[in-house]
C-alpha cells in the first residue's frame, strides 16, 4: 500500500513538474511548441479548466477557430466560457452571436463596444439593448459602477435623439450610483441645458466646480446659462474663468463662439 501511494504521489509530482514547465513556456514564449504538446497531451487525458482556456485562446491568436471552439465547449458554464466563445464567434463575423455570449458573460466592456457599433445605425436598438444589459447587470449583482456606466450611456443615446429630459433621468440615475463622476455630472448638466432647465443646468455645472475646480467645461456651462438668462457680462466673466483652467475644453469653445 505504501509503495502505492509512493508512486501516485511521484507521479503527480511529475504531471505537476511537467505542467509548470509547460506553463513557463507557453508564457515566456521559449519551447511553446511543448509546452502545447504537453496541454494537449492532459487535454486528453484529464481536460480541466486552465488547460482548455489556455488552449481555446492559444487556438483563437493562432486563426484556428475550430480548435478553439473544440477546447472552449470543454470548459464549465460561466463567464469565462462565454466570452471565450464570444470572442470565436466575434473572430467568425458572427456579431449577433458574439453579442449574445458577451451578454451572457457580463463582459461589460465588450458589451459597451458592441452596443456603440448598433448605436450608429439604430439609436433605438441601442437604448434597448442598453436597457436589457442593465437589467441584466442589476440581476447579477454587478458593481454598481457599471450600472452607473450602462445609465450614462442610455443618456447619452437619448441626447442624440433630442430627448433630453430623459436623458438627464438617465444621468441622474447614474449620479445616484457614482455621484463624483465628473463626466456624468456634466452630461447631467448638458442635459438640463438642452431641455430648458436652467437651473438644473446651474445646479449640475456648480456642483462639476465643487467636483473638479480646474474644469474648464463646468464654468464655460455656467456662462452658457448665465448668456441663456440674458447676463452677458457674467457670461464673459465665466468665459474668462474657463480658459484660465482650460481653454481647450469643448464648451469653452461653444461659449466664446456664442458671445461673439
């Protein structure tokens, strides 16, 4: 019995020995070639997680999606196996697919790029598909940054279709869940703009100041709303102050050109 447990003990000493050596090669870049041998050699033996992943991503930089299909189905459901598929299907020109595995495995910043690419040849779809993958997101408990994220970005589809005070629901919700965002509370305060809410507009360009004191754009949004109101000479007071702090900030540019 001792001799037994002896020799199972000496043998996986060596699968051990062999696969950190096969690693080391892989990563390194020296003998990759056997250290791909020996994956495939436990590939077929035993199949277990790191060594399918290894191999799906290894077949998927080499081209050869069959393989890389063939190793990723190999591994447990869940998040991994997903957006290694997703990526396959992504590599076959399959974006339908991609999309719907990248859904499912929470990719949040695969997911984003995805519903941008919809977004510039249907602002609806993208909202909608912005809406499910939030759901989606709330659901699994994702970190609330990236529901923050998910709302800013529905505002920012909905600016585009000139529905501003949804928008600025949209950056609302996303200043509840991440409320020192300084591109959310100025998106916020662009949104109150554009909908003739003057003083959302003042209150959300105040508080980007108190945010980030050296934001160009916050007191170049103070100017827009103070010209809106008819105050010229604040206007060009803010105006000075804004490029002071940055005079390359966009809304600088937008405020001098509408006092001219």
């Amino acid at each position: 019995m001792r001799v037994v447990v002896t020799t199972v003990i000496a043998c996986v000493a060596i699968i051990l020995a062999l696969v950190q050596f096969a690693s080391d090669a892989l990563y390194k870049h020296s003998h990759e070639e056997f250290g791909l041998r020996v994956y495939r050699a436990i590939d077929r033996i035993a199949p277990a997680e790191y060594v399918s992943d290894t191999l799906a991503q290894m077949s998927l930089q080499a081209g050869d999606l069959d393989a890389a299909q063939h190793y990723a189905v190999q591994m447990p459901a869940g998040e991994r196996r997903d957006d290694t598929l997703a990526q396959i299907a992504a590599a076959r020109g399959d974006d339908v697919l991609a999309r719907e595995y990248y859904f499912a495995a929470t990719d949040v910043a695969a997911m984003q790029h995805e519903i941008a690419t919809i977004a510039r040849y249907n602002i609806f779809d993208a909202l909608a598909t912005e809406a499910r993958f939030r759901e989606w997101l709330i659901e699994q408990g994702t970190h609330p940054d990236a529901v923050a994220e998910s709302y800013y970005y529905s505002g920012i589809y909905a600016s585009r279709l000139g529905r501003y005070p949804d928008a600025l629901a949209f950056d609302e919700r996303a200043l509840a869940l991440a409320p020192m965002n300084m591109a959310y509370v100025l998106s916020a305060a662009t949104s109150a703009y554009f909908s003739g809410d003057l003083s959302d507009a003042q209150r959300f360009y105040t508080r980007g100041i108190a945010v980030n004191p050296a934001d160009g754009n916050a007191y170049a949004g103070l100017g827009l709303v103070a010209l809106r109101r008819g105050d010229r000479a604040r206007a060009q007071a803010y105006l000075a102050k804004a490029r002071a702090v940055d005079p390359t900030a966009p809304t600088v540019a937008s405020l001098a050109a509408e006092l001219r």
